[in-house]
C-alpha cells in the first residue's frame, strides 16, 4: 500500500472573523463520538476552526539572512465537509472478518505475511511478475482433475486475456491462485514477486499484492462498503500500525472520485441489492483502494450490459494507467471486453491448459472461428 499519510495542511472551506487554532489532537477531541466510539464531524454552530498557516518568504538585507515567517489563514479543515461526512458516518466497527470465509482472499485476518511487500530485486525476476509453470489442481478431497499443466508467465504492467470455452479451467486456475480451499493443488509451481506462492495463505497472497475480483461477487448485508474497505486496508497495514480513521476517509473520497463514483456508494451495504454493475463498480473500487501488484479478474463482463460494461473498463484503464507496473489477467468469453481493455498477450485455454497464445489477434480469431479448431491440447503454441 502507498503511504496514508494525509496532507500536512487541508484546504480552507470558509472564514471567520476570529479564527481557533486547533492542533491535530484537537482536532479528534473537538469532534462528537457515536455510541460505538468512532468520531463524527460537527457541521453546526460551534464547529472548531483550524489554523491554516502558509509561509511567506522575508528576503535577505546586508545585515539580516532571509527567513520564512508564517502567515495565519483561517478556515475549517476539509475533513469537516459534509461530503465528507457521508462516508465518516458508516466508519463503525466491523463484524470479525473472520465470519466471510468466502471472502477469505478480501476480508483477511491481520496477521504478519510470510512475504516482503517489496521483494529485493535478488528474490524476483524483472521480467515476470508471475510465473506458472505444469501447474495441476483438482477439486479438494475429490479426485476429479481440472487443471492439467498450465504453464504461463506475465509480465510488470502486462494485461493478459484467458479465453476458453466452459469447463475448460479458467476459473479454477483464478481460484487456484487466490488461494480457495475448494481446489488442491497436485503438481507444478507458481512463482509470484520472487516467492513460492503456493506456500501462502489466502490473506497472505492478498498481502503479497495478488487481487482477485469475483465473477460472482458476495452480498453482505448490514455491513457498508467503507466499513468493508476499512477493514480491509487495516490488514494491509504494516504490523502494529493503526489506520487513522481521517486518513482513510481522504484517500476513499479521492479513489471514488477518480473512477466517477458518488460518494453516497460508500454508505451502501456491500453488494446488497446491486445491479450487476454495481457489484463489478464495487470490485474495481476496492482494486483502487488495496492497490494490488497483480488483478485476476474472473470473468467480470458477465451479466453487464453494453453501458456498465464501458464504466467497468473505464475504470481498470484508469488504474492501469496510474499505475503502469500492476499486472491483469483478464478472464473472459468475448472479445467485447478486450474492445475497451486492450491486452498485451491473449491465451486459449482447454482440457485444463493453454492451447494457444498470441497477440490480440488471436480473440478476433476466436470471434470470428470460435473454439473448435482450438480444442485439441496438441495445438499448443511454442512459447507462452
């Protein structure tokens, strides 16, 4: 996660002939508390002010050095805007995560990962950010083979697209990554930022940098979305740090407006009576708030219609164009998607491997022939 520190000086909303001086710890102190404890911005009268200095630069004389004095301006803190509010006013304490096991690879218990956030560069290739290689897997305590010898590599800032028809493993390969205890893995390695993935746990793999989006999100009602991303960037959190409560609500009002996104979705119940929209809109805002290194994106253009399916992508290639390294690899069945999302390298799945890989031009190949010339595993391309 990038540092939460929130700005050392906020805008100024308004003015007042005599301005209060209200220093950091005041500025919680002078704030009312909700029965469960979490602080709630006063917008009546008697609101405190803070003290917004500026410097203003004194030049240098013969006998006097230049100095930098401070000139007073007055304000409230931008904290106690009431868009703002809106979100400050679902900060209360979350149900343990430790209740949504289907949420295991989001929700995730704070506890120490086994893997740096930042691999030395002797632990990890330059090249790849991920690399499988004869992955196999089965449905756990069942001996029913799905994946068969997966094999492929993506690499810093690469989007890569995996197609197939159904049955053919894509999802269980996303799943397999993610960490989901449905699925036992019986031979092969998959190797992420430098470090054996399948040795972490599911909250650990989402605290070394890996995000899946589901292709079925979970409803959880009574529980609002800026609780859940609270608690879910809380565990992100280096050991012992605590997340300030003020720090989280900037940077989610800043994500939110950086995809397009009313502030008053924060106070929603997570996925609770969504459209199908919403719900992928609700997975690429918490991408934008854990800020992984490596998205799977399981099939996210199901169920959207032509609309969502625009506001989906707009808001992945606003992400990836912040950050230029993170990695996606993009399940899907159409080429629709791969018209707003473009990718790097496009793979063909079947019988539970890659059959073919290619550029672009190997989705127009499958819209146009579909998926029968490719079905036969000994089709595979030479090289991933």
């Amino acid at each position: 996660m990038s540092d939460l520190s929130s700005p050392s000086t906020r805008s100024c909303i308004s003015c007042q002939p005599t301005p209060l001086a209200v220093s950091a710890p005041t500025r919680r102190a002078n704030t009312r508390a909700d029965d469960s404890g979490w602080p709630h911005p006063s917008l009546g009268e008697g609101t405190p002010h803070t003290d917004v200095r500026e410097p203003s630069e004194t030049p240098a004389t013969e006998h006097q050095p230049g100095r930098v004095t401070e000139r007073p301006q007055c304000g409230r803190i931008a904290l106690m805007t009431r868009r703002i509010s809106t979100v400050y006013s679902h900060l209360t304490p979350l149900v343990s995560p430790s209740s949504f096991l289907e949420l295991r690879c989001r929700i995730i218990l704070n506890k120490p990962t086994e893997i740096s956030a930042e691999p030395s560069e002797e632990r990890m290739s330059d090249a790849y950010i991920l690399k499988i290689e004869g992955l196999e897997a089965k449905v756990a305590e069942e001996d029913i083979p799905i994946l068969n010898g997966v094999d492929l590599e993506i690499g810093k800032g690469e989007i890569h697209a995996l197609m197939g028809p159904n049955g053919s493993g894509k999802s269980t390969l996303a799943k397999v990554l993610s960490g989901h205890p449905g699925y036992e893995v019986t031979s092969g390695s998959v190797v992420f930022r430098g470090s054996d993935l399948l040795e972490l746990e599911a909250d650990e793999r989402s605290q070394a940098g890996l995000f899946l989006a589901f292709q079925y999100p979970v409803e959880i009602p009574g529980v609002s979305i800026a609780n859940f991303l609270r608690t879910a960037v809380q565990a992100h959190q280096p050991e012992g740090e605590e997340l300030d409560i003020f720090d989280f609500s900037d940077i989610l009002t800043e994500r939110m407006e950086l995809l397009d996104m009313d502030v008053s979705f924060a106070e929603r119940h997570v996925n609770d009576g969504f459209s199908g929209g919403e719900k992928k809109r609700n997975e690429i805002l918490q991408m934008a708030m854990l800020k992984p290194k490596l998205v799977v994106m399981d099939e996210t253009d199901s169920g959207l219609d032509i609309d969502a399916l625009k506001v989906v992508a707009s808001g992945v290639n606003t992400l990836t164009e912040e950050d230029p390294e993170m990695s996606i690899l993009l399940i899907t069945h159409y080429q629709r998607l791969l018209d707003h999302i473009e990718p790097d390298r496009v793979h063909v799945m079947g019988d539970g491997r890659i059959v073919r890989s290619g550029g672009p031009e190997v989705a127009h190949a499958l819209e146009a022939e579909g998926y029968k010339n490719w079905r036969d595993a000994d089709s595979v391309a030479n090289g991933v």
